[in-house]
C-alpha cells in the first residue's frame, strides 16, 4: 500500500500579514519541485481568508482548532467548522498537545471535535503523543493508546478513511530534542497496529505524520523510516526554505 507523503505546517500562534506573505511567496516559489508530496498550511485563524487568497497551487489549508458545536450559534470566541470551510480549509488539527495542556481539552473534547469536523467536511489530523513523565514512567503505548481510542470509540474506525493522525511525543515539541528514528518508528508502529486491529485496509493506508522539532537535518531520516508518512511541523514551518527542504526530503523519498 503506498501513502502519500504529507507534510504540514502548524504555524501556532505566529505570523503577520507581512511574514505570511513572504511565507507563502517562499514557498510558491519552490510547490511545484515536490509534486509527489501533499503540503499543507495551518496559520492562524484570524489569517486563514488571506493566506487561502494567497495560497501556491498544489498547497492545501487548515484551521488549528474548531468548534465541538455542529450548529452555529451562542458560542463566543468559538470558530464553526462551516466558516473554515468557507475560507477555503480542507485540514483541521485537532487535539494538539498545547491545546490539552493549556486549554484543558480532554481525550473526549478531542474526539467529539474530530467527528464535528467531519460532519462538516474537514479531514481532521488528531494529535496524540506522550508527556516526558509519561515516557519515563513507560506508559508511552498506554497513552497512545488511550487518545486514539477515544476517538475510534467515539467515531469508529470507519472514520480513519478520512483522516490523519499525528504523533507528537510532548517532549519533542519546540525542544530541539527529536525522537530518534527508531523511537518514532516504534510508536507509528503501534498506532498502525491499533488501527489494523479494526481494519486492516484502513491502518494501511491513514497517513501518520510525526510532529516535534522536524527539521531539514532530521527529515530524511525520520521519513525514511516504515510507519512515518509525512511531518507536522511547527518552528521550521515559520521559514520557506526550512519547510521546503523537509518537503523535498519527502519528495526524495517519494520518487526512490
Ligand atoms: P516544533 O516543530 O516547533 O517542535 O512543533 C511541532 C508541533 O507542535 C507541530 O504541531
């Protein structure tokens, strides 16, 4: 089964109607050398109408969070899934670690978000990963485990046909300290094995990216591995050519 390689940025709480514009210039300039790569950009909400004015052909758009609320309505602050389809957005991300661990959301919160935005159109990428406590306790598996059940219990593995999942060890992210190869490889591995367990033809083909401090030196090697499917990445994504040459590691990889 051959997946496609998908590499996404999550550009968080960054960015300026000046810096976004030369993003995407950067990145324009260099789309069409990785044709056999899926790439996506996640900017912040209150840019996602001008980046989906500007965006380069072949590069696809997501929102960092959506509302739980499948109707729109009272909800202050919240942003409905309809509007990001509206503006152009194909991808959401749901569940990121920073999204749990400052913003409470839970392992259910993220399920119901997930089915939400599949109601309403949008292909959710879930992020899932383990604490550093949680690694050295050795409850790695377990919390995968947890997170990605909530949501295959919640919205069935039929669900996984439209969807990617990420895995973001927590210890990874923005710390410069990548999992090594092999650490990646064994819990795309796992969650691979826990989507298989329900059906087969679906764990083979969910695109599984791996997210924490991707850069241009690590990406070849990460993506070589069996079970990684792509990036979502944070820091490097702020700068065209840093996330070009992740994506054409992608591309390398792709065409070997
Ligand atoms: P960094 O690439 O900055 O570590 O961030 C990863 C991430 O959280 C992407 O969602």
């Amino acid at each position: 089964m051959t997946r496609k390689y998908l590499v996404a940025g999550n550009w968080k709480m960054n960015g300026s109607l000046k810096a976004n514009a030369e993003l995407l210039a950067g990145i324009a300039a260099q789309a069409a050398s990785v044709p056999d790569v899926d790439l996506l950009v996640c900017p912040p909400s209150a840019y996602l109408e001008s980046v989906g004015k500007a965006l380069p052909a072949g590069v696809q758009l997501g929102a960092q969070n959506l509302s739980d609320q499948l109707k729109p309505g009272a909800f202050t602050g919240e942003l409905h899934g309809a509007m990001l389809t509206e503006l152009g957005c194909r991808y959401v991300l749901i569940g990121h670690s920073e999204r749990r661990a400052l913003y409470h959301e839970t392992d259910l919160k993220a399920a119901e978000k997930y089915r939400t935005a599949q109601a309403l159109g949008l292909i959710p990428v879930l992020c899932i990963g383990e604490t550093l406590d949680e690694r050295e306790a050795g409850s790695t598996e377990a919390v995968l485990r947890r997170q990605l059940e909530a949501v295959i219990d919640l919205c069935g593995i039929e669900s996984f046909k439209s969807a990617v999942v990420a895995y973001e060890p927590v210890w990874a992210i923005g710390t410069g300290k990548t999992a090594s190869p092999q650490q990646a490889q064994a819990a795309h591995a796992f969650l691979r094995g826990l989507l298989a367990e329900r059906n087969a033809n679906i764990a083979g083909s969910t695109q599984l990216l791996y997210g924490g401090s991707c850069k241009p030196d690590n990406a070849h090697e990460l993506f070589s591995c069996a079970d990684i499917d792509g990036g979502l990445i944070g820091g490097a994504s702020l700068k065209a050519a840093d996330f070009m040459a992740i994506a054409a590691a992608a591309q390398a990889l792709a065409k070997a």
